[in-house]
C-alpha cells in the first residue's frame, strides 16, 4: 500500500467535516471548562496536518446564541492559528457570492479578500444553539464571517418559502455543488416541505456533472408527528448529506434506499448530555471528491473525554436481595459502588497511550427501582468518586417505570415488555412536556386565548434570552387580536365569548399567522425594553422568530473588480466575486429549542386593546428530473488512478443560471450500483454509475 498522499491530486477535493462542536459548553467549570476548546484545536490542527481544501461545518460551533468573551476569544484565535496562512488555495468558486454569503456586507468567499490571507476556508451553516437572532437577525458566526475568519452560508430569510443556491466550487475537474440550510424549526420546516415551500436551485447546462454536498441542522430521529425532518423530504439528485444536530456519532455513510443518496452524521464532538447516544466514540471525517465519486474516512477524536454509561435494573438481582432484606438500601448503594468502579477502570485501561485523553472520565450510572425499592442519598455516594470522575454530582440517575395503560383484547397473549415504560427520557426537551401537560390536563386549566406554541416561545426568550416583557407582551397582544374579532362578529354574551374566543384560537393553531403573531408579539417586547433603555440592540438580542422583518436591512456594497494577488503566490485562487447585490438583506430568523409554561391567567373579559398588522406571501415550487452518481464510502488507504473526465465548462455558464426544483416533487425512479468490493486496487474512489430503473 502506497501513502495516502497518492490519492490527493488536482482534481480531488479534501474536506474536513465536523458537526456540533459546541464551543464553551461547560467553560467554567473547573475539570470540563477546556474541554471544547481542546477539541477544537485538536479538529483545526487535523485539518491543517491533511492540508484539505477547506473546512465544513454542519451548525453549533457555539453552545451559547450569546457566546462568553472568553469563548470568542480562544474560537477567533484557534482561527487565525490554524486557517491563515501563505498557502495557496486550489479551488474557485463560480457562483454568485452575493447570493451565496448574503449576511454579511462582505458578499465574496474569505480567502478572496485581498486584505486576507486565508489557507484553509471554513464554511459553516448555524445551528440552534448559534442561531441568529434580533431584527438585523445576526448571529454569532456573523461575527467571524464579517472578520473575515469563516464563510456563514445557508441563512433562510423567509418564514413561508426557502430556496437554497449552492456554493458552487470547481478544482481541477471536479465540480462540487454545496448547499446548505441552516436550523429552522422543526415544525415549520416540516410544513413547508410538505406544502412544496423549500426548492434547491441548480445549474442549467451540465448537471449530472456536479457532486451535489449537502449541509443540514434539524432533527433527524422522529421526537414527534412533524418534530423532525424526514430523509425522504430532501431531494434525490444529493449525493451526500452531512446531517447536523444529531448527537450520536453515526459517521459511516448510509445510504437511503428511496432516494438512493447517502448521509453521514458526524455527531457532537463533546458530550453535553449524559446520555446514551453520546457515549459513542467521537469522530470527524476526511471527505474526498473526485468527479461524481467519494471518499469519506473517519478520525477518531483523542482529546474527548471519555464517558460510560450502565442501566443497572434492581429487579435482575433478586439473588442478591429484594425490597423486605434488611439493609438492602445498603446492599444496593454497595452493588452501584461496584458498578462505577469498574466503568472507571475500564476508562483508566483505554486511556493508557493516549496522553490527549483527559484524565477524569464522565460516568453515568442508570438505576432502575421499579418493584418496591428505595433510592439511597446521591450526593453522599458521589462524594466517594471526587477525585475520580469528572461528574461527580450527577454519576446517579434513578429512574423507575410505570404501567401504561393500552387496550389488551388478548388477556392470554400479552407482551408485558410494552406495557412497561421507563418515565424518564433522557434528552426530551421542556417545549415537549409543556405541551404533554396541556393535552393530558383537565380542562378547566387549558389554555383559551393562548397556543401551547406561543407560551413556548414566549418563555423561551425569557428564560434563554432574557426578554423580560416577552411573556406580557405575548398575552397583551393575543388579547387586542382576540377582542378585535369579537367586536367584527358582534360578540357580546359571555357564553358566546368564550365559545367563539376557542374557536378563533383553534383556527390558528400551527399556522403562518400563529408565528407572525408571535413574531410581532416579541418585536413588541423588544421594543419596550429598548424604550427603557435597559440595554443596547445588538446580536445578542433574542428575537427568535424575527425571520422576514425588513427592519434596519442595508443592501451589500457592489463587488466590481477581480482581486488578483500577483506576487502573493495564491496558485489557483481566483477573484472573481459575483453580481452585485441588488436587494437589501432581510432579519434573519431564530429557532426556539426550549419552552416552559407558567403565566398568570387572565379573565377574557378583560382589556382588549389595538389592532395589529399581517402580511401575506406565496409560495412557489417546481418539478426536477433524476440524475446519475457515482458514490464509495471505503475507508481504504489504496492510490488513486486519475480519472478521464471531460474538460472543465466556463464559470459563466453556471454561475448565474439555475433550474429550481421543489424538494417535493416526484420523479423518475431510479438505481445506484454501489461497489465495495477489494478488486480494483488502484481506485479508492471505486463504484458503477448510477442508473436508471
């Protein structure tokens, strides 16, 4: 086997994929406060020693929408250490970077800008965590692209239609299509897919010519009916999906057998809960492209800190004891002792050769009680691993299981292992039990006026974003919208009140003008704290639905010369930067992750107040045809045969011309040959074309 430097030549791009790094999660705390930050050198650092051609992240480089000074700092450092530089970049771009980075006042790729001196380009889509925010709708990653550190794309600025334009890059005689959509809630996302709202634009002329990359930031696991994004949704002509948000590292490329493209969920590079799912190994992937074929190779991580999780269920040691032995509270606290110590020696045997590795692993130890037993007191049994792990406050989780009720026709035949549920679901979000708690909860104590949404959201900037008047501002404004459609339907007994106030509340459930509500409910709060002038607007500002305001937008400055380097030695960079901006950029939008419910009630009877504005939009979508690809995920360290491929087409003809195509739409069936076999020795990038059925 020759080096893997034989499979790197001119025409084959190098890629560095990572997903939720999480920057500054648990920073001040005294063992894991460093523990992103060493990630993140460690992923900047793989990336230069694998000269790749440019870095892909797939959301949540931040943990917070409000990242610490310290956080800024050591990210925007780890930057200029690693991705500047005297390096030539080898690949162009021939899109239109107006459209592509249209949130900055910079509309053209870092490494082009004459003042800078970029070696390896980061692209980035956000995510929830860094998600943008405030009416110039801005986030943290705004901060660095105007600095010029990081290349922010995939910014939706429509709350009713998406249409996401590809980065498209050429090296050599590859072409690369990257497309990407940053976080959107689930929900509505979820909404506009099935209503043929989100469309992808592609080249015109030379389409099957394109390895088409996808960047997205969503729920990928179903949590609920429309709580998440289906892999069926995305459009079949994606050779390759780099899913984001999802915890679990899944790194390997699947392969979706109805739209036949593959995707790779790298997962989070730190543990942020302690849960299964982040108990996998963490990996980042070399991604290699050449032509319409792949390559993608996964890298173990060794600056994570290592975490081990057991389920111990109590009713599996009846040998030992049951709830009547004596002293069995003892016994249990003794066999849980048992249980985390062996998870720290196995932590201690890995660790051995890795010196990167933090010394003091995470340890979570689930104890199922169900049967009669009792819980024993944790933070005495956590103070025996002080020393030892680096949780030691939370090393035990008790959880115990009730019985859940479902219509058994079969008295005989029952499958007990159903009837039984464990209560505690790690990782389920409050906006979830918010909403549980109103549909399980008697009606006397239902919402009326309010959506289970709008409280959501409402508290949501309250508590994560420290909006203080968004919670009044939310009940004053459905209360002046309420009372103006009593007084147009004339309205006037109080039985009749209530009836039509719950139907007009009904009628607006989960619907574009229950967000616009919203939206305008938030603005309105907004707007009063800065009349008291308790703090100035800025990207921390929470304005988590403000996704289409025109408010304060100012339109790019005009991009009108190449920006040659002559002597600078940029090899193959070019200049050029696209068409000039000819709109003014909208507010950006938000995604609300969390939500609680508590709210004083407030008699219907009561003040209602002035009218407010809505707006209305359409929406468009079109149809696409099937393509052919070629894909191959081995990880084989085999050199590479370079490939005869037509010569490349003129920046022109893709730049500025583009077919949309509805992600909703249906077309033609097709098959794809994927070859994983050994034969071809001299072509990692091995596999037959797609074709059609």
């Amino acid at each position: 086997m020759s080096s893997e430097s034989t499979l790197d030549d001119e025409d084959t791009f190098k890629i560095l994929i990572a997903t939720d790094i999480h920057l500054g999660y648990l920073e001040k705390d005294a063992i894991r406060g460093n523990d992103t930050y060493n990630t993140l050198d460690e992923i900047l650092k793989c990336a230069k020693t694998n000269q790749v051609d440019f870095i892909l992240l797939g959301g949540d480089l931040f943990h917070e929408n409000k990242p610490s000074r310290r956080c800024l700092h050591n990210c925007i450092t780890m930057l200029r250490k690693y991705c500047m530089g005297d390096n030539p970049v080898h690949f162009n771009i021939m899109s239109d970077q107006t459209v592509n980075f249209n949130t900055t006042q910079f509309p053209w790729v870092n490494y082009q800008d004459e003042n800078l001196n970029i070696s390896i380009p980061v692209f980035s889509i956000h995510g929830n965590h860094d998600d943008p925010t405030g009416a110039e709708g801005l986030c943290a990653l705004d901060l660095l692209s105007a600095s010029g550190l990081v290349n922010h794309f995939g910014h939706s600025q429509s709350v009713e239609r998406i249409e996401i334009s590809p980065i498209l890059m050429q090296k050599g005689s590859t072409k690369l299509a990257l497309f990407g959509l940053g976080s959107i809630p689930d929900e509505r996302l979820y909404r506009m897919f099935v209503n043929n709202q989100v469309t992808m634009l592609r080249p015109k002329e030379d389409q099957d010519e394109w390895f088409n990359l996808f960047a997205i930031h969503q729920n990928r696991s179903k949590h609920g009916p429309t709580n998440y994004i289906p892999e069926q949704f995305l459009d079949d002509f994606i050779d390759l999906v780099v899913w984001g948000h999802e915890h679990e590292c899944l790194i390997a490329p699947t392969r979706n057998e109805q739209q036949l493209f593959y995707v790779t969920q790298p997962g989070s590079s730190v543990a942020t809960s302690l849960s299964p799912g982040e108990a996998t190994k963490k990996h980042i992937g070399l991604l290699r492209v050449k032509g319409r074929k792949m390559n993608l190779k996964k890298i173990p991580l060794n600056t994570v800190r290592q975490f081990f999780i057991q389920d111990v269920v109590l009713d599996d040691y009846q040998d030992l004891f049951t709830p009547d032995t004596p002293h069995v509270t003892k016994k249990v606290e003794d066999l849980c002792y048992a249980k985390v110590t062996e998870m720290i020696e196995e932590a201690e045997r890995e660790r051995l050769g890795c010196p990167l590795t933090p010394e003091k692993p995470l340890i979570r130890l689930r104890v199922d009680y169900t049967g009669g037993f009792d819980t024993f007191n944790t933070a005495r049994f956590s103070q025996k691993f002080v020393d030892r792990v680096a949780n030691p406050k939370d090393i035990i989780h008790f959880l115990r299981r009730r019985e859940q009720k479902e219509d058994i026709k079969d008295e005989i035949n029952v499958d007990y292992g159903k009837i039984l549920k464990t209560t505690a679901v790690e990782g389920l979000r409050v906006e979830d039990l918010v909403k549980q708690y109103f549909e399980a909860t008697e009606q006397k104590v239902q919402l009326s006026l309010l959506t289970e949404q709008g409280m959501g959201k409402a508290i949501q900037e309250f508590v994560d974003k420290d909006e203080k008047d968004a919670i009044e501002e939310l009940i004053t404004y459905q209360l002046e919208k309420t009372q103006r459609h009593l007084q147009a339907r004339g309205v006037t007994t109080e039985q009749d009140i209530d009836t039509e106030v719950r139907r007009f509340r009904e009628s607006k459930k989960n619907t574009t003008e229950e967000e616009k509500e919203i939206k305008e409910a938030m603005d309105r709060a907004k707007a009063h704290r800065l009349e008291r002038g308790d703090e100035p607007m800025d990207l921390d500002v929470s304005d988590e639905l403000a996704m289409d305001s025109d408010e304060g937008s100012t339109p790019f400055p005009p991009a009108t010369r190449g920006r040659g380097r002559g002597s600078r030695g940029r090899g193959g960079r070019g200049r050029g930067r696209g068409a000039t901006a000819t709109e003014p950029k909208p507010a950006g939008r938000g995604r609300s992750q969390k939500s609680s419910a508590a709210t004083q009630s407030r008699s219907i009877m009561q003040a209602f107040q002035a009218p407010s504005q809505k707006s209305s939009r359409t929406a468009a979508s079109a149809s696409y045809k099937a393509d052919e690809v070629t894909i191959d995920d081995s990880d084989e360290d085999i050199p590479v045969t370079k490939a005869s491929l037509p010569p490349p087409k003129s920046a022109s003809s893709s730049s500025s011309s583009f077919t949309k195509y509805s992600s909703q739409s249906q077309s033609q069936s097709r098959g794809i040959a994927f070859d994983d076999s050994d034969d071809d020795e001299d072509d990692p990038f091995k596999g037959r074309s797609r074709s059609r059925r």
